[in-house]
C-alpha cells in the first residue's frame, strides 16, 4: 500500500491519471487476462527454475493510454476512442504540452508496470521459498528516448517487440505454458 510508484502517480503531472490512484492500487500485483500470466519455467541447459511474468500496467495503463488517444482526437479523457490493432494511428507533437505530459505519464505507467511485474515475482519466490539469482525484465509496448545508429535521440515505440541490442538480456515469452527464451543481443556482423 505504500509503494513508490503510487507516489508517483499522485505527482503525475496529468490530473486524470493521478484520479486513477484508487485503480492501481487495487490491481497492483494482479496480472490480468488474455495473453498475460505467471508461468515457471525450467532452464533445459542447467535446469533452474525460472518465473516467467507476462503483463503490464493493466488498467491503469490502458486508461492512460485511452485517454491520451482521446485528448489526441480533442475529445474528453473519458470519451470512447478506437483502441484495436486496426485504429488509424493517432500521433502528438512531442514537442507540444500534450506530448509532454503524455511522456511523463506513460513513463509513469511503465514504472507501474515494473512494480507489478516485481511484486509478483517476489511473491512467487516467497511461496516457493526459493532465493533470487538473476531477473531480467522485458519491457515492451511502451515508447521510451534510444541513441540510433546515428548518435541521434530517437523516440522509440515498441509495440510487443523487445530490444536486443548487443549484450542486453531480454525475455521472450510465449503463449501460458509454451517454451520462453532468456536472450542476448549480438553484434550485427558489418
């Protein structure tokens, strides 16, 4: 109840994301529905135990994301937007207010998803009783600020794809109860 990242909300600078607070603190540590899930599995090389976490900022992120695409299209926080794979795409200026405040609060919503993803996982480990190694988070469908090929600052959108550059560690998952991979990005042969 007293995590950081309810902290954060409450300093979201977007006042309809901090009216959310109740929201993510209810469903913190939940994971969902759909593809989302909780699943071990064990390493074929070594035979560890691994707890694969699959879901992100649930409804509070989705929320967010919903109302941005309504505030984009001038309508209000809560209206009604197309939110499905075959949407026309919606952009904002980076540069404007809107974009500025989108930035921070989905920044705020992968903070959130980080901390569920987290809270899970240590749960996990306590019921097993077993102790932590290693973790390696994937964070994807999410838009974060990366140096391109060219030094330059992009800003990135990774719809359910994972980075992989050379030597990041990642976690590819599959469908509940199908093989996930731990992998590690290589040098691109030049």
């Amino acid at each position: 109840d007293a995590h950081p990242v309810f902290d954060a909300i409450l300093r979201s600078p977007v006042r309809e994301q901090r009216a959310l607070l109740q929201l993510a603190r209810n469903q913190l540590g939940t994971v969902g529905s759909g593809n989302h899930y909780v699943d071990l599995f064990r390493d074929r090389a070594d035979g560890a135990l691994w707890i694969g976490v699959h879901f992100g900022s649930r409804g509070f992120g989705h929320k967010t994301a919903c109302g941005f695409l309504a505030l984009a299209e001038n309508k209000p926080w809560d209206a009604r937007v197309a939110d499905h794979m075959d949407a026309v795409p919606t952009t904002i200026p980076i540069r404007s207010l809107l974009g500025q405040d989108y930035l921070a609060a989905m920044t705020i919503a992968g903070e959130y998803a980080y901390a569920g993803r987290n809270w899970v996982v240590d749960r996990v480990m306590r019921i097993l009783g077993a102790a932590e190694i290693d973790r390696v988070h994937n964070h994807h469908n999410f838009a974060w600020f990366e140096l391109g090929p060219d030094r330059e600052r992009w800003l990135v959108v990774r719809k359910g794809a994972t980075p992989a550059y050379p030597g990041q560690r990642g976690f590819v998952g599959a469908a509940m109860g199908e093989d996930a991979v731990i992998v590690e990005g290589i040098e691109h042969p030049d």
